[in-house]
C-alpha cells in the first residue's frame, strides 16, 4: 500500500521525561473556560475516533510533525487513519497528509509511535491494531511506514491471532539488548475458547521486515480474561539494561450486554533474555470493587534520580480515575504512592499520562473522560508527589460539542512555554468527529520557573 503525503516541517525541543512518568486539599475546583479546537477530522463521515499520538522527524532533516491514529468510517464499518499535522508559526495546525486502509475488512488504529528503526536518523511511522470482519473475529496488525519522496509507504505489515481473534493494544520502542537497534514491544490481547490471554510481543525491524524476537502469553490468574492496555520500557533498575513493564487488567471476560463485576489492575515487569521474556516482577492492584489500568509512563516524578513507573485507569464500582506510582528495588515493585479521584470529583478515568519537567520539578500530567454518559468533558490534571503523596496541583475540563473524550496527550513548545494537547473525540449531534484540542487557555506548563496558568486563567 501506498500512502501518498505532502510534508510541511516544524522544529519541536520535547521536554518529556520517560519512555515516550490523598492528599488534605487536593480536590481542585475545575474552570469554566473552554479548550481550543485546534484541528477537526470526520466532518465526511458517521463516526471518526482518533485514540493515540506520537511526533517525531519523519524526513531526516530535524523538523518534526505530528502522527495521529484511529479510525473513520462507522461503528461496524472502520477504516484505519493515520494522519500527519504541521504546526505553523500562526500556531495553526494544518493537515499534510492523510492516510486510509479502505477496503475490506474493515480494521482501526489503537496505537502509533515514531522512531528511527535503521539508524539513518529518518523515523519510520509503526500503527498497531486490528483488522478482521468484525471485533469478534478480528488479528492483530503491527505495520511500518517510511516517508519516501513525499510518499508514504508501508513497508511491511504483519497479522497474528492464536485462537478466535487477537487485537493489538500497547505499544513501545527502545533497545532491549543493547546493540545500538530499537526493537518494537506490541500488546494486546486474544480469545482462545472461554478465556481471553494477554499478549506480548517483541520485534525486531531487519531487511526490511518485521521479525519476531519473542512473544508471551498470560492468563488471569484465577480470573478468565487478562488484557495488556500499555506498554513503557525504561531501565528500572540502572544495570544499563532496558526493561518491559506492561499494565493492564485480569478479571471477567467483558460482555457488553451486563456490566463487569470483577477485575482488578496489574503492572508486570519483563526482560528479553535471548528469545524468551522473563517476568522480573508482578504487582497486582485492586482499589474498591474494581481497577482497569490504561495508561503507563517510567520516569523520576520526584527528582531522586531514580525511575518509577507509574500507571493511571479507573478503580471502584463506579469507575473514578487513579493513578499508581511503582518503584523496582531488590526484584520486586514496592507502592511508593496511589490517589483515587474522591467521590466528589464524579466518575473518570486515565486513558493517557505523561511526565514533563517544569522548573518546579517534574509533573505527572494526565488525561480521559470525566463524569458519564452521556454527559462526558475531557480533562486534564496535573500532579506533583510530595512526602510520598500524589497532590493534585491543577485540573481542568473542556466540552466541546455534546460530549468530549480525550485520549491521548502531549506536550508542544509554544511562546513562553510548553503548550498541552489532547488527541481525542468529540459527538456532535449524531456525529462523532475528530479532535485535537488546545489546553493553553486553562493551562500552561512553564520550562523554567515553575508551574503557571496563562494570563487571565482561573487559579485553584
């Protein structure tokens, strides 16, 4: 397949820490001011969900644009979409190039990523989801794009499942064995009779091709569904060696037609030891009734120079967001710190998280839904740790059209500091679109100096 792109450039210095990082008063008001919609896709069609992000230099000559993926199409007909944004000095965003897999079957992006795989300092564009007649009998799909001449090409695409379907869920990149090639660590899940097992897979990018490494299987244990929802890597221990850490949850399996009465979260720890993934650590989490983990950075959050890893999702009956803060010491995980949102800030949940550091010190910013359907706001909140507690620093919410889910977030310079984003959806009507919004007119992340709000902001 070919992908056919024009490319504007525009310089981007991140200033994000990590592999892509209960407080008296922590409950802050939340503003009234609203977001800015910095970019809209799906106006021509039903339903248009875009879920991850990533931004990198995609032509090898130090400019950097956005890569966004999802699907379009409709509910029960999807077609996978990657497209690629420039940012102008107007502060505009601007579509370069926009690619679909139309056709049958029908197949959805759940994550992309971006890194130079073949050391010619030029990224390649990795997609990860699934494709199939439908979700029930569906593979899992992991496909490579390079940038070649103003045309994107798919280089490679590989498809498994090992029992009734598979779906690719998690993705990560880093050098796993140390010799100077970043290997691609995809997740997900699959079906295999009454029980659902976690998946996890190791490539490597050779010749050309997507080789397989390693892969492990695991079950709930004692439950029959585990899934893996995200995948970091990062040295946790400082032996100069990465490792894997993968979360996600193990209970029930999920039926839409009833609500999931079991489940609990889990953070697990691997490294690549030849071709076979060896468990380093394992921390279940439970939190309440129920914990659904999704979003997963390693990162120092509290300056000591030394990693955590530090997970977000929902925890309790009625779904409020938390977060998880894990240290590696002595070959196992020790709780350094947890926060579930109070019952007072209303259902929620962390679909994605990162870590910046501000002048104040590094920051755990997250974002997702807030309240219920069908009256869902994106937010974002921002959390320092301090004496061994997760503090809510700052929060706001954004509706746009009659509800707003944000999914993925991150972090672009603008003037006097780091502007936050968020890639996401929005319904509109019977519509759902597209989004990407602007989080610089509730807040703004100063490099130096500290945490600010723009002018005119409301403070907590």
């Amino acid at each position: 397949m070919t992908w056919n792109v024009r490319l504007c450039a525009l310089a981007l210095l991140m200033s994000v820490l990590g592999a892509r990082a209960e407080d008296a008063g922590d409950v802050a008001a939340l503003s009234q001011q609203n977001t800015k919609v910095g970019m809209e896709a799906g106006r021509d069609a039903e339903e248009t969900r875009l879920y991850s992000s990533a931004a990198a230099d995609l032509r090898g000559d130090g400019t950097t644009l956005l890569v966004v993926g999802g699907y379009t199409g409709a509910k029960d007909k999807r077609i996978a979409d990657v497209s690629i944004y420039s940012r102008g000095q107007d502060s505009s965003w601007k579509l370069e190039a926009r690619a679909l897999r139309a056709g049958e079957p029908q197949s959805t992006i759940r994550n992309v990523a971006a890194a130079d795989l073949d050391g010619d300092k030029t990224a390649e564009v990795i997609a990860l989801g699934w494709i199939g007649g439908s979700f029930a009998d569906s593979e899992a799909q992991l496909s490579i794009y390079r940038l070649d001449k103003g045309t994107l090409i798919e280089k490679a695409s590989v498809q498994w499942k090992t029992g009734a379907n598979a779906h690719g869920y998690g993705l990560a990149v880093g050098d796993l064995d140390r010799d100077g090639r970043p290997e691609i660590v995809s997740g997900g899940f699959g079906l295999n009779g009454d029980e659902e097992a976690a998946e996890l897979r190791v490539w490597r990018w050779r010749d050309q091709k997507l080789v397989l490494a390693a892969e492990a299987h695991f079950g709930g244990q004692g439950f029959k569904s585990a899934r893996i929802n995200a995948i970091a890597v990062g040295d946790l221990d400082g032996d100069g060696r990465a490792e894997i850490v993968t979360s996600g949850r193990e209970g029930e399996l999920k039926n839409p037609a009833k609500a999931l009465k079991k489940e609990r979260g889990e953070v697990t720890a691997w490294v690549l030891k030849g071709n076979q993934l060896v468990v380093r650590a394992r921390q279940p989490w439970l939190q309440g009734e129920m914990t659904r983990l999704r979003a997963l950075r390693i990162a120092d959050i509290d300056g000591d120079s030394k990693p955590e890893v530090v997970a977000g999702g929902k925890c309790e009956s009625e779904g409020r967001a938390c977060l998880l803060v894990l240290q590696f010491k002595n070959g196992k995980f020790e709780t350094k710190a947890t926060r579930t949102a109070p019952i007072e800030e209303g259902p929620g949940e962390i679909k994605d998280l990162i870590v910046v550091n501000t002048g104040a010190g590094p920051r755990v910013v997250t974002t997702g839904p807030k309240d219920a359907k069908p009256d869902r706001r994106g937010v974002v909140q921002l959390f320092r740790i301090e004496r061994g507690q997760l503090v809510l620093e700052d929060s706001a919410v954004s509706v746009q059209g009659d509800e707003t889910r944000a999914r993925s977030i991150f972090v672009w310079p603008g003037k006097g500091g780091l502007e936050l984003f968020t890639i996401g959806h929005t319904l509109s009507g019977r519509q759902m679109l597209g989004q990407l919004l602007e989080w610089s007119p509730l807040l703004k992340l100063e490099t130096s100096g500290g945490l600010k709000k723009n002018a005119g902001g409301v403070r907590f």
